[in-house]
C-alpha cells in the first residue's frame, strides 16, 4: 500500500458536492460538519482499535461509517482510504490494515483544516 500522492491543486474537500447532498442548505451542512468535527476523532479511534486488534468485523464497520459522512462531505480522497479499510475489513485481509489506516490518517490531517475553513465560511454566510 503506496502512501498517497497529491499535488498542491488537488480538491481534498469538494465544497460543491457537499452543498449539492444537501440542496445548498447551508445551516444543515454547518450543523452536519460540527458534529462530523466532533466524531471524527472517536471513529478514527474505533477504526485504530479494530486494526491493533485485528478486527476484521470492527474494522469494516467503523471504516464504513467513516466513508459514509466523508463522502457525503465531499472528501474523496479520505472517503477512498476508508473504503480501503473497509474493504480489508470485508476481506479480512488485516495484513494490510495498518498501511491504508497510515493513509486516511494523512487524509485526515489535510482534510482537518478544509473543514475548519469551510465551516467558517458557512458560519459568516449565515448572518
């Protein structure tokens, strides 16, 4: 499992696909950010216990739900790791659990602050 490689002008986080999941409805997608903002770290965790623990049954449950709220925010490429995790959770391939849960790790980390701006401007577009 190859790190992922990007370039400066990749979208890590669709702001247009995730204004159009909801029909631009602003206020729900600044309320659905928060609370993604204040999952995250305990899926993340979940997903990080299922792989210390070689779990495979734990591992595609948590990886799926993962997929599914960055996918409805538009995060492709950290939809796509955890789709990765999800899929060695299916398989039970665990062997390559913790390479791909080193890449939505690094997703994660540039996907934070693209949330962070987005709910800023989502916040000032409100008044």
């Amino acid at each position: 499992m190859e790190p992922s490689k990007h370039s400066k002008d990749d979208v890590v986080l669709d702001r247009k696909v995730a204004l159009g999941q909801l029909d631009g409805d602003v206020d729900t997608l600044a309320m659905l950010l928060d609370l993604f903002r204040a999952d995250a770290p305990n899926t993340l965790e979940a997903i990080r216990k299922a792989v210390r623990e070689n779990s495979a049954n734990g591992l595609r449950s948590a990886a799926h739900k993962f997929k599914g709220s960055l996918s409805a925010l538009g995060a492709g490429y950290a939809m796509k790791a955890a789709l990765t995790l999800e899929t060695i959770g299916r398989t039970g391939a665990m062997a390559e659990a913790q390479a791909a849960l080193a890449i939505l790790e690094q997703e994660v980390v540039r996907l934070e602050p693209e949330l962070a701006d987005f709910s800023k401007e989502l916040r000032s577009s409100q008044h």
